[in-house]
C-alpha cells in the first residue's frame, strides 16, 4: 500500500512523507539538497542527480497528495557552511517549485546555517518549529520536550536479514506511540540511514532517544510500497 493511517488524521507514506489531514498537510524531512557539491570539495565525484530526483518526486506529491501546506522539517541544505552559488540555486529552485503549489513553512535544522539569508526574498520564514493538529512539529536535533512531536533528523533505517545470508537496509518511519513520538525517514535519496539498534548511545534523536523507541512501531519505506515491520525488538524474526 502506498499510504497507511497510524493515528486519526496521519498516514505514513512510501513517498517518504507523512501526510496530516488538515490541510492536508505534507510533513518531509532531511533533502539535505547540494550533497554533491559539498562531497566535490571534499573530493568525491557524483552525478549531480540529488536535486533532479527531489523536484521530480516533490512534483509527484503536489500531484498526488495536493497539499495546501507543506512543512520541510530540517535539513534542507546539505553544508553547514554558508551556501555557495549553486547550493543557493538549487534551494530556491525547490522552495519555489513548492511556494508556487501550498504554503511553505520550513524548518531549520542543524544543517541549516544561513537559510534565512538565502530564502528571504522568497518570502519565506525559517521557523524553530511549527504546530499542525496539535503536534509540535520540529526537527528533532534538539528536543522541545513538547509531545505529541514529530521529528526528522534521525535518518532511521533497520537492516532485514536474508533468508540465504546477507541483509537489505530500509529507511523507516518511527512510531514510539506511548510517548508521543514519530520520525520520519530522510527524503533525499542520497541520505545514508541510521541502522536503529537496542542501543540508546546509537540514537541520535534526543526524543527518541529518551522514548521506548525498542517497542516502537517501524514501518518500512519500499518501492512496493509502506511495509509494517513490527517493532525493533521483534525484527530479528524477519527474513527476506
């Protein structure tokens, strides 16, 4: 399935997004966008693919979901340094491909260093953190302690084993519902993950980290669609 509902007004998607009723509202986190420039400089090449394959799959959200609000929850650029020309380029490109569609509320995250200064004649304002349907939506590097709390920044990803050896990695969002915490996977396509483990000095997420996150809800992002894969104590009895 594309979509599932995993509270009253919010589903979880296999586009990456979380999806909130009123609105409707489009959730996503961590584009991380001029991730190949800044690897150039450290001396990595790559095809320059990660701002082509954001707009195209953001042009499939507006055309699916058709948001009147969408919130980028952090990390929208990649560097924490000041954004050079074509870093500049590329985040306007994409914030005025959406401000074009809905509302754009975007989020600072700790990547975000010097945002304001190059969305400020979009007419966009980075915001600390923005509340939808009573959820504090921040993203997540540091934690409000309001709750219910959705959040990026974790990048969360659990490794499936195979059935004749090896494993496959799965971006996942995170549902730790006695406590009020939901994460969302990266959206950039080139974001590494962050093999959750029942090892809270391998969290990253202040919230999650002080959440039961071992009995949370994952749900796995495929191209098959959304994937329930149980909790993380319980996924050692998955195979592929």
């Amino acid at each position: 399935m594309r979509s599932l509902e995993i509270l009253p007004g919010v589903r979880v998607t296999s586009d990456r997004c979380l999806v909130l009723e009123e609105g409707p509202t489009v959730v996503l986190g961590d584009l991380h966008l001029g991730y190949e420039r800044a690897l150039e400089n450290e001396g990595v090449y790559l095809p320059r693919i990660n701002t082509d394959s954001i707009r195209d799959a953001l042009n499939d959200l507006l055309c699916r979901y058709e948001p009147s609000r969408i919130v980028l929850l952090g990390d929208i650029k990649h560097d924490f340094r000041r954004s050079g020309r074509e870093e500049r380029e590329e985040i306007r490109r994409i914030l005025s491909l959406l401000s074009e569609a809905a509302e754009v509320v975007p989020v600072k995250g700790n990547h975000d260093n010097y945002l304001q200064n190059v969305i400020s004649d979009l007419g966009l304002l980075a915001a600390d953190y923005v509340d939808v349907m009573g959820f504090r939506l921040e993203h997540g590097h540091v934690d409000s302690g309001v709750r219910p709390v959705i959040i990026g920044h974790e990048h969360p990803s659990v490794r499936i084993p195979g059935s004749v050896g090896g494993s496959l990695k799965v971006h996942c969002f995170v549902h730790a519902k006695a406590d009020g915490v939901i994460v969302l996977p990266p959206f950039s396509p080139f974001a590494s993950g962050n093999d959750l483990v029942l090892d809270e000095k391998c969290v990253m997420a202040p919230a999650l980290r002080s959440s039961d996150f071992a009995n949370a809800d994952l749900y796995g992002v495929t191209d098959m669609g959304v994937m329930r894969l149980g909790t993380l104590g319980s996924l050692s009895g998955i195979s592929l």
